[in-house]
C-alpha cells in the first residue's frame, strides 16, 4: 500500500469516530513514509483581517514546515492572496464576483512569498 493511501486510512477510523490513541500512531507512522507533503492553508491563518498578510503568522507557519521537512518535499497551497489584496486595496468587504476576487487576488499575490 502507498503512503497516500496508508495516509487516508489511517485518518478514518472504524465507525467513523474521534481518533484514537491507536489511530494517531497508525498516522504518524504512515507520516514517516511521505515523501510529498501539500500544506493546504486558508486566509485566515496567514492574513489578519483588515489588515493583509500578517508576517508573524506566516513566520510561525514556516517554522513548523521547516520542523515537519525532515527530508520531504513540502508543498504549501494558500488563499491568502485575495484576502490580501482585499486589505491592499482596501476594500470595505471581500469581492463576491469572480473577476473581483481574480482583481483583488492578482494584487495580494505579489505580497505573499513564493518558495523555490
């Protein structure tokens, strides 16, 4: 069985129910053999409201990738961009229509920081 897969069984445990004890070392031992790891974050976790991407969030964000890498690849995925540029622009609400959000996204892009 893959890691991937080895991943999601081990996040579902029988009947549905909380994780366990048991079901959290069955995961930390199926995340010792992940070789790619894609970190999904929302804005709300990198952007303070009102205010745009808040530099101390995305700091305590990298230092816990940077204490997870261990030899792994580590992809970050973010929506912060349009919450961005919503406090960029200073909008008084987040866009709703597409070509807002792709506006506002497009300005809050260039303040995020892109890995290599």
């Amino acid at each position: 069985m893959d890691a991937s897969r080895e991943l999601s069984r081990a996040r579902q445990p029988e009947g549905g129910g909380a994780h366990e004890v048991s079901g959290d070392r069955e995961l930390r031992r199926a995340l010792r053999k992940v070789r790619r790891l894609v970190v999904k974050v929302g804005s709300s976790l990198i952007a303070a409201p009102g205010v745009g991407a808040d530099p101390d969030r995305i700091d305590a964000l990298a230092a816990e990738i940077a204490r997870v890498r261990k030899g792994r690849e580590v992809v970050l995925v973010t929506s912060g961009a349009i919450a961005t540029g919503v406090a960029r622009l200073a909008l008084a609400e987040r866009p709703r229509s597409i070509p807002e959000k792709q506006a506002a996204a497009a300005v809050g892009q260039s303040a995020l920081p892109v890995g290599a």
